[in-house]
C-alpha cells in the first residue's frame, strides 16, 4: 500500500495533544497549583547535593525530620528539564508525556482493530476528561505508564465476536506481550510515582475478571491460561516496585497516604467530582452515556471489563483526580467491546472510510520527528521563537507573590512565615532560603500540621496561639483574604510590602493599629501585580 | 386461603402477622424517631422557620409578605409550602417537637412502605422488593429531615404507583370487579393538588412524568413497530395534564411553578446550598449511594434483557439529578432503584445458589402469610402516643423535646430575648429559622429561606460573615447594631478587637452589641 504524507491517527493524537497542552494551555498548567514548583525545587536539591532528600531540609516546621523521597526520580527529571530550558521547558516537556499518553493510546485501539474513527473519537473523549488533570506534575508518568500497561492486561488479541453471533469478525492476531516485562516497568514506575499502585490494582481487577468468567464457564481453558499470565504479570510487577531506594519503606508510605481520611478529604483533586464544574458535567456525560450503551446493548461486557468499569467507576466518584485515569482505561475497554456494534452504524458521509483507509497509510514518524524539532527549538528559546513569547517561561504574578518574593529575598528577610498553602511550593522553588510553613507535600507534614495552618487561615478558635506556638512573625498572604484585616489588627503586626496579588506582613511589635487595616488593604489591592 | 406452597393460612393469622412492609415501616420509623432523631431536629435552622410560619398561618391565615426579616420586610413570600408547614405547627402545638418527630418518621416510614407495596405489586420477589426498600431507605437516611420534604418522599412513591401500575395488572391483583374506567389521570389530579400545597418537590413530579413521555417518544422513533409506545405515550400525557392542572390548586395558583422553578436557576445560590451540591463519596450517605450505583449500572450490565426507554431514562435523568445535588439521591432511590430492581427480579428468581434460594422461599412464604398495615398502623399510633406523652418511655426519652444548644444559640437567645433585646441584627444564617421560632420579636437579618433573600442579600451575608474587605463599612451602612455568629466565625473574631463593640459569650454563639442611632436601610441592588 502506498504511504502518503498525512498523518496518522496516533500521529494526530500526538500533534494536538502536544499543541494543546503546551502552547494552549500551558499557563493553566504551570500555574494550577505550586506542586510543580515543589518539585523542581526539591530535584535542584538533590542534583546541587548529590543525594537523595532523606531528612526535610525545606520547612522549619518539620525540619529536620524523616522524608521519603518517593516521587524523586520525577523530581530529577523536572528539574534537569527546567534546567535545560526553564519552565517553558517544563510545560513542553509535560505536553509530550500527555500527547505521547493519547498517541500511544490511539495506537493500542488500532492494533485492536477497532475502527479508526472511533478511536479518533475515544482519544479525544479520554483526552478532554483527562484535561482536568493536566499539570506538569510525577502523575503525567503514571498516566502513560498505564496507556502503556493497557497491552499488558488486554493480552493477545483473539478473534472477535459480531453482534449478530452469525458473523465473526476475523481480524489478526496480535501477539501476546510477555508478562515479564511488566518488571522493568513496574521497577521504573516504582521510582517515578506513587501511581504503580494503581498500575497494580487494575493487575487485579484483571486477574478477579477472568476468575469471574471461569467460575460462570466462559471459555474456561482460556480463562484459565489469563489467569496465569496476570499472576506473572502481577508478580512481576510487585518484584519490579521493590526495585527502589526505599524498598518496603516506599509500599508503607504510599498505604500511609492512602489511609489518610483527613488529609485526602481536604486535598482539592481528592475531593469527589463537583458535577456543577463544566469538566463535572462532562464526566457525567460519558458516565450516563456509558450506562444508556450496556442497558440498549445485546452484548455483555466480559468479567475483566464489566470489573474495571465498576472499579473505575468507584474509583473516580471517589476522588476527581481518578477521572484522567477513568478516560484511559474504561472508554478504551468499551470501545473495543462496541466496535462490532459501531462498525454497523451507517457511515454518514464516508467519514468512517475515510479515517480507515488513513489509519493504514498515515505516517507517524516524520510527524513524530516534526513535533520534536518544533518543541526542541521553543525549548532551546525557553518558551521563545523569534523574539516572541510563545510559551510563558515563568508563573504568573497574578497567581503567585512573585514580585513581593523577589524583593524580600533582595532583602534577605527572615523569620518564621505563615503562607498561603500553594505558594509553599513556590517559596521553596523561588526564596530557597526562607523555610515554608507547608506545602503540597501533605503526606510528609501530616494531617495535625495541615489541620493547623487550616485552623490559622480560617482564624478558628485559638488561631492566635497557633501562631504564638510556631514563633510566625512573617505572614505571605492573598491581598483580598480576611487573615489580612485580621492580622493587621493585631498588636504588633504592620505592613510590610504588597501589590494585588500578596501581602507580606512582619510582626516588629507595638500596639494594634485596626483603624487603618482596611485602607491599607484597600490601597494594596489597587497596586498591579508586581514582576 | 393457601400459601404458595399450599399451606393453609386462617385470614385472623394473616391480620396478626408482620409483613415484611411492616417491618419496612416499623424498622424506618424507629430509625427516624429515635436513632437519627437528633439529625432531624438539628441539622440546620429550617425547622424553626416552618414551625413559626406555620404558627403564623393557624393564626392570622396565609400572607404573601415578608414579616420575619428586617432585610426583606414586606417583599413579596410564596407560601408554597404551607400545607406542611400547617402540619408541623399543630403537631408542635400538641405535642412539642416530639410531635415533630413522629410526623417526619411516620411520613417518611409511609414512603418506604408503599415502596415494598409497590414492588410486589409489580410482581418483584418479597426478599428483592424488602431489600430495595431498605436500601433506599438506608441511601435516603442523611436527608431525614424535619422539613416539608418528606412529604415529597410519599408523594413520589404514589406517583411511581400511579406510572407503574397498569389497568390490567390492577385487576388481576386485586380481583375486584374489572376496572373500566381509568382513573390514574383523577388521581394524578389529586396528587399534584395535594402536593403543590405541601413542598415544590411537585416539580419533580411533573419532570419524573417527562421522563416516561421522553422514553414514550424514543420507543416510538426507535421501535416504530410496537404500538404500545402509542398508548403508553397518550396516557403519559394524560398524567401530564392532570398533573399540571393539579398543580394550580394551590394558594399562588399557577405562579408556584415559575417560583420553584426560578430558584433552580440561580447557579450561585444553589451552588452555595449545602443539599444541592454533588454528593461527596467520602461520607457514609456518599459510600452507601456509590455502592448502590454501582450494583445497578452492574445490573445493568449483567442483565441480558433490555431495560424499556422510560425505564432508561427514568435512571439516566434521576442519576444525573442524583449526581448533581445530593438531595435528589433519595428520589433516585425511590424511583432508579425500584425500576432496575424490577429489571433484575426476573434474573434474581433464577439464581439457584441455595443459601440465596431458600432465603427467597422462605421469605416468600412468610410474605404471603401476612397482611401489611396493621403492625405499621400500630407502630405509628404507639409513636403519636409516645410523642403525646413527651417522647418519655419508662423514664427514658425516646424522642427528642428540645434542640441541642451545642448547636443552636439556645442560652444566648434566652438571655437576649429576657432582656428585651432588639434592633439590627445580624445572624448565622442556619440560626435564622431558630431565632424566628424562639425569639418572634426579633427579625431576622436572613435564614435559610435564600429563595426569599435572592442572590444579592445571600452574597452580601456570605462577604459580611467571612469579612472580606470593606466588611466594618458594610456594616456601618447597615446600621446592624448586635451580631449573633459562633465564636469561630471569622467575623466574630475581627468583632472581638473593635473597641465600639462588646462581646457576651455564651455556650454556643456569641452576641456582639452596640448601639447607634436608627437609620433607614437601603438595599444595595
């Protein structure tokens, strides 16, 4: 068959994902929260000393004290990215692991068989519900490792059943991938994210589907043979997790995370799925379209996909962050158990023959090698291409005290500061001299010290001696929050710099001055964000 | 009369014996009185609002202004939901909040009995059809409330009745004289005129009704050849109509649908009400509706026979309510999960595991030996009578007579109240509806009536309690001259540093005075 020049479906997948992510949406994503910053910060740490973070060198509040470094190898890569090319760099670098997750995605449907344009069409859908989730963070790793452990668990592709019984749809084989590999991957997820617990749970929830068919008699000497091979591939991957600086230790403090109530049900992307949001209502969309799909259809889900769709289910309701995965593994599976069914709908247009006989001649490596060279030369500018910003190469004033920050540090500035919890990750990354009160790292502070900064914020009762017991007498706060007018009405408490964005405020002593806290509120708030 | 089984069953045994129905009411009546009965009473202010509203009307009649808040005074109030609210002041008047709590366990109970009435009407196996009524009973519980709603928990099921059940399937369970006659469209009338008059939950009725037509009109698009979408479309429609037309018989007349309605419409407020959020899985209410929602969608998927386009719309549209405001979770209850139920009863007959098998027979033969009604008609007079007698059983308070003052500023507003204490205030706002019933002289700044106060007022409270900047001029506009907020609130703590006010505590709640001179409020729009 003649090759064209067009791209193919992953080709595609990979071109907009890469676009989208990284020069559409690339300031959502620096800016989304400070974890990025955390990050970066804390892989300059271990590439400046040559170490892994054993003991907390951030925080004052828990300095000191034992860390497991459990996303580091992520870190390292953040940082040598940021390194390389500045936050630009970052926010091109996140695009690609999102644009490579979709692309390898749209690539495993096809070698499945399923039709081009629905695969097309499931891409976009698990892209736009994994949006949510986009931020340049060590979880971008575990949703491409999942897209890449799909094979995995799908096994050898046997022949597939139309829904009319009569007809069987012959499609060819594919090979069945060799559980073993599962090691390798598992050894370098283990040591890039948490998320190798997930990889392992679906492992599971694979193996309990298959033991479900063979126990309702479903073509039970090939149950029984995947049965087998996820065992293996469980195994494997269970060795390859312990394939990391922290042995056990890792598997202990993930669970520890895991098992923590207060600190998950006020962590924002635990939190259940708000389905006022605009990507709330989406999800709901898919959700209800997925129902209507297995209540009107004749065919029945097999045990493997019938569990991972309830499990996923359980699992995104239960905390939003888990609707990225929800995209990658449930709309896949259900693609390729509707493709029969799909493939009987009329073609309107020929726009379904049209994305076949693409799919089959489209290229992917000279658009792979395209999108490269076009990234590695923004990357090279740090964002830039011919004297224009393309891609910010840095956090937005507006969103981080980025101004207040500088100048402090300018003055080298000292002391116990209470913040607002999402710049934690941004002073660590930006005043790496200033101990932080918090950050996003709320698996090695703990719930007591976040309830703590929350009982501050929220000025609930004995908020005062909160302060009072961590010696603060440095305050970094949002120019428009209520703490301001409180602290400043405090005796002792002046202003020490501001714009629109945050106030820094220092405690030199003296008597309470709440008769002008609101006009100097009021006059800060007019200052524009400084740079 | 014969059991399935063919035993011999004297009619005096069948009147004697609990029915699983019974046990339905009895087990959810106790549940709500006793066990959740703190929950009812306490969870928010709303109660002490429709108490005093309803005292209102038994004395001086319906009115169509506001006269409980200084904020609102005089603007236009829909009593929408007078009828309950009549019910909850006589019921106080006779019997205090123990009164209170044996309406809503008794209304709430009654809806899951005819639950279980309802299902096993329609065919589904006794131990299925307990099962379910329990389970929505359970998915429901967080919501047991001493508010108008619970009316609407019965007025749904009766609807479910009323779209379920068949001409044919009526005459040949009750073997009375065949019915010739529909009068499902009369009964709708009546339901709806009952219901607008009780809560707006009607308007739930009117789209459940919509729902059918919708899965009427995509059987008829998709399944041409069937003619029983025809019908079933025409009588749907008929309902419809009735239901509309029952929904006029009420004091604003046809007004009330644009009124309900148009709160729906206001994202902020709705986005700001507790209930009307999407549900959060963390919490028990939360786990026990994921598992149910899973079970069902598993259903779903399992089952090899389709459900009916009005059944799948019915779940799909009631799922999408659920999911977006937890309050719909138990209507979800109370009309998804009996259908799939329905659904799966067909399957559930056939499983042939026998623990499952022998549980189902012997489940059913106890169901057949009994009669539902008296044991729960006894159980809710022993609860009127329990209530009567102050909720007091042997020296032990089974039923809640007064409201935790951990919660509500119960001392604070004696002490005020004694000391005549009155002017500007501004409160919490779950306190409104207490401060209305326990201190009438006052009026209030706002309460959880927000459909009364609008976006604007609920905004203003919102920036007010959480002072934001520019909250000490707002207030000072307000001429508010004593503020009733918990100690925690953060505008209780910028308070406690202004010189120009001073503070009393108490147990729960503090009071902030001070005086100025009077001046006319005008509303910031």
């Amino acid at each position: 068959m003649t090759r064209r020049l067009h791209p193919s479906i992953p080709a595609i997948s990979l071109i907009i994902w890469w676009l989208v992510a990284s020069i559409v949406f690339p300031a959502r994503m620096l800016n989304s929260d400070g974890d990025l910053l955390r990050h970066i910060g804390h892989g300059e740490w271990m590439l400046r000393h040559h170490s892994l973070i054993h003991f907390d060198p951030f925080s004052f509040t828990k300095g000191g004290q034992p860390f497991v470094g459990f996303e580091y190898g992520s870190q390292l890569i953040y940082a040598l990215v940021h390194r390389a090319a500045g936050l630009a760099g970052v926010a091109i670098f996140a695009g690609l692991l999102i644009a490579t997750a979709y692309a390898l995605l749209a690539r495993f449907l096809l070698s499945r068989g399923v039709d081009a344009l629905l695969t097309y069409l499931v891409t976009v859908a698990a892209a736009v519900l994994g949006a949510v989730h986009w931020a340049p963070r060590p979880h971008l790793f575990t949703l491409l490792f999942v897209v890449i452990l799909l094979p995995m668990l799908e096994g050898a592709r046997r022949e597939m059943q139309d829904v009319n019984r009569d007809q069987r749809v012959s499609r060819p084989a594919t090979r069945d991938p060799r559980p073993l590999w599962a090691l390798p991957l598992f050894a370098i997820w283990a040591n890039l994210h948490g998320g190798f617990v997930f990889g392992l749970v679906l492992i599971g929830i694979y193996w309990a589907g298959h033991a479900l068919d063979y126990l309702r008699e479903n073509d039970k000497p090939n149950q029984l043979a995947e049965i087998k091979r996820l065992g293996v591939l469980f195994g494997a991957g269970v060795l390859g997790t312990l394939i990391n600086p922290h042995f056990i230790a890792l598997h202990r403090h993930i669970a520890g995370i895991l098992g923590d109530r207060f600190i998950l049900d006020n962590t924002q992307e635990f939190l259940s799925p708000d389905f006022h949001s605009v990507v709330g209502k989406l999800f709901l969309l898919a959700l209800l379209g997925i129902i209507a799909l297995l209540a009107t259809s004749r065919s029945r889900l097999n045990g493997p996909h019938l569990l991972l769709l309830l499990g996923m289910t359980y699992l995104a309701l239960n905390a939003r962050r888990n609707m990225q995965l929800f995209g990658v593994t449930v709309l896949p599976v259900l693609a390729i158990h509707f493709d029969a069914s799909w493939r009987t709908l009329p073609d309107w247009r020929g726009i379904r023959a049209v994305f076949e006989r693409d799919s089959r001649t489209g290229q992917t490596t000279t658009y792979v090698l395209v999108m490269l060279a076009l990234f590695g030369f923004l990357s090279v500018g740090h964002g830039k291409a011919f004297g224009r910003e393309v891609i910010p190469n840095g956090v937005s004033p507006d969103e981080f005290p980025v101004g207040v920050v500088r100048k402090a540090r300018a003055e080298h500035l000292q002391g116990n500061m209470y913040h607002d919890f999402v710049w934690g990750g941004y002073l660590i990354y930006a005043w790496p001299e200033q101990k932080v009160f918090i950050d996003g790292g709320t698996d090695f502070y703990g719930a007591g010290l976040l309830k703590t900064w929350m009982d501050i914020g929220q000025r609930a009762a004995y908020w005062r001696d909160s302060l009072a017991a961590h010696n603060i007498t440095l305050a970094l706060v949002p120019t428009n929050s209520g703490f301001v007018h409180e602290l400043l009405r405090e005796p002792g408490w002046r202003l020490h710099d501001c714009d629109a964005t945050a106030v820094l405020l220092q405690k030199v002593g003296g008597p309470a001055q709440p008769a002008v806290a609101d006009s100097l509120v009021e006059a800060c708030a007019r200052r524009p964000a400084s740079r | 009369m014969r059991t399935k089984a063919g035993q011999s069953v004297s009619r005096t045994r069948s009147w004697l014996l609990p029915a699983p129905a019974d046990f339905v009411f009895l087990m959810l009546t106790f549940s709500v009185a006793v066990l959740r009965g703190w929950q009812a009473l306490n969870t928010d202010g709303d109660l002490g609002r429709h108490l005093r509203v309803g005292r209102e009307i038994l004395a001086h009649g319906l009115f169509y202004s506001d006269r409980f808040s200084w904020t609102m005074q005089g603007r236009p109030f829909v009593p929408y939901e007078w009828g309950s609210e009549v019910l909850f002041a006589l019921s106080h008047r006779v019997a205090g909040l123990p009164g209170v709590l044996a309406v809503t366990a008794i209304g709430i109970a009654s809806a899951y009995f005819l639950l279980y009435i309802l299902l096993r009407r329609l065919g589904v196996d006794p131990l299925l059809a307990f099962g379910t009524s329990i389970a929505a009973g359970l998915v429901g519980a967080f919501h047991w409330l001493a508010r108008p709603h619970v009316f609407s928990l019965v007025m749904v099921v009766g609807l479910m009745f009323l779209l379920e059940t068949t001409v044919d399937s009526r005459q040949s369970i009750t073997a009375r004289r065949p019915l010739t006659v529909d009068r499902r469209p009369f009964w709708t009338f009546l339901l709806f005129a009952l219901w607008s008059n009780l809560h707006g939950g009607f308007l739930f009725g009117l789209v459940l009704i919509g729902f059918y037509l919708v899965g009427d009109v995509i059987g008829m698009v998709l399944e041409h050849h069937r003619v029983d979408h025809r019908s079933s479309l025409k009588r749907h429609l008929m309902l419809l109509g009735a239901a509309l037309v029952g929904c006029c018989i009420n004091p604003s007349g046809p007004m009330i649908l644009p009124h309900v309605a148009g709160y729906l419409g206001k994202t902020w407020l709705v986005d700001m009400t507790m209930e009307y959020r999407s549900p959060d899985f963390h919490q028990w209410y939360g786990r026990v509706f994921l598992m149910l929602l899973v079970l069902a969608v598993a259903a779903l998927a399992l089952i090899r026979r389709r459900l009916s386009w009005p059944h799948l719309v019915v779940f799909l549209g009631t799922t999408a309510f659920a999911l977006h405001s937890a309050r719909n979770i138990p209507l979800w209850a109370l009309t998804a999960l009996p259908l799939v139920a329905l659904h799966a009863n067909p399957s559930w007959r056939r499983i042939g595991w026998t623990p499952i098998a022998q549980m189902r027979e012997s489940f059913a033969m106890g169901s057949h030996m009994a009669r539902p009604g008296v044991w729960s008609g006894m159980g809710a007079a022993a609860l009127v009578g329990l209530a009567l007698s102050g909720g007091t059983l042997a020296g032990t308070q089974l039923l809640l007579d007064k409201l935790d003052p951990g919660v509500f500023p119960v001392e604070v507003v004696a002490h005020a109240r004694s000391e005549g204490l009155q002017g500007r205030m501004f409160n919490e706002l779950t306190w409104g509806g207490y401060i209305l019933n326990a201190w009438p002289e006052q009026k209030v700044f706002i309460d959880g009536q927000t459909d009364l106060y609008g976006v604007t007022l609920s905004k203003l409270y919102a920036s007010l309690r959480s002072a934001e900047p520019g909250w000490k001029r707002r207030l000072d506009s307000l001429c508010v001259e004593f503020v009733l907020l918990p100690a925690d609130a953060p505008l209780s703590s910028a308070l406690e540093r202004m010189p120009d006010w001073t503070k009393a505590d108490s147990v729960n709640g503090v009071l902030y005075t001070r005086r100025l001179p009077s001046r006319a409020w005008k509303r910031d729009d």
